[in-house]
C-alpha cells in the first residue's frame, strides 16, 4: 500500500515510452493498492504532447489528479500520479470498489468517433495494462473499460484503427494484454 513508484521499471520492461510530469511520485493518496485498472479517454478533441493541467490538477468538481497515467495518440506513457487518483467513481468490478483499488488511465481521444484509435496506441495501452497487472500481481481480466465499472459511462469509446471497436471489443483487448509479449503485439488478432 502506498505510492507505486515501481511501476515505472515495469513499464520500461513492457517497451514504453515513458514521461514524467514533475511531482509525480507524491501525488494522489497514499492510501493505494491497486488490484485492476480501469481505462478511459480523456474526452478531449485536441491532440496533446504533454498531459493536460485538467488530468493533473482536476476540475473545479473533481480534485486532482484525474488519473495514474495519461497516454497520448502516439503511445506515449505520461506518469501523472503513483498514488491514488480521482477516475473511476461510483462503481466495482470483479469486487473491486473505489480509486484506491484500481489504477486509472485517461488516454488521448474524443470518444465520440470521430477520432479512430492509432494501432500504436492501442499496442501501447495493452503494454501499459501488461506492465501494471505484472507490477500488481494481477491478470488481465481485473482490466476493464469506465464503461464495464459503472452504466454511467462509455469510456474508452470508438473505433480502432485495425476496425476493432472498444463497445464490442474488450475481450480482444484483454488477450493483448496476456499476450506473453507484449512488446510485439499483433492487434489485428
């Protein structure tokens, strides 16, 4: 329990680009012992190189952080957060309840369709979720979309470059995830 400042070794084993945004290893709670890891899209319709100040100082009703980790169209892993943010809200999975069970990820994409998910991106979130359920101990079936941890949302949303689709799609997302390499997906599975 604590700050999982580990994480980042595991993340460079699983061949991520990995960012940094300054004070990233104190903050959210320490009170963080994550078991899963929910995914999401940030909702944002600009591309960004650097994780919006909204992911890492929160709204106006939501403190930050927003997340764990942000990850950018281009497969970038930005390093937000080591202890627990503020992503999933009301809400469970596979009895697991509340933030300071599950990571988070807010990813680069509108989700409204208009912008398709970038193969690399998609290679890069499975390796990021590989990277926490080794670093955690546990599989990819404690992965799940916004979506799958409460009806009141549709993270992450959209079409995949390759023609997959997160609606219909996640158990395909998963066994990339168990792939035993993830550094060289195949997507297209």
């Amino acid at each position: 329990m604590g700050y999982q400042t580990g994480v980042v070794e595991a993340l460079r084993d699983h061949g991520l680009d990995v960012g940094f945004v300054p004070g990233w290893e104190r903050r959210g709670s320490s009170s963080f012992d994550p078991h899963g890891h929910v995914i999401h899209h940030d909702a944002i319709p600009t591309r960004w190189n650097s994780p919006p100040s909204i992911l890492v100082a929160g709204r106006s009703d939501l403190a930050g952080p927003l997340c764990n980790f942000a990850l950018n169209s281009a497969g970038t892993v930005w390093m937000v957060a080591a202890g627990r943010a503020n992503h999933a809200g009301a809400g469970s999975w596979r009895g697991l309840v509340g933030d300071s069970s599950v990571w988070g990820t807010e990813a680069q994409n509108a989700g409204t369709g208009g912008q398709v998910w970038p193969d690399a991106q998609i290679a890069a979130y499975a390796r990021l979720c590989a990277a926490t359920c080794d670093d955690c101990g546990f599989s990819a079936d404690m992965v799940c979309r916004h979506a799958e941890w409460t009806s009141r949302k549709i993270d992450p949303a959209g079409p995949w470059q390759d023609g997959h689709d997160w609606a219909r799609d996640m158990p395909h997302f998963r066994a990339l995830i168990a792939q035993p390499d993830t550094g060289d997906l195949d997507i297209m599975d």
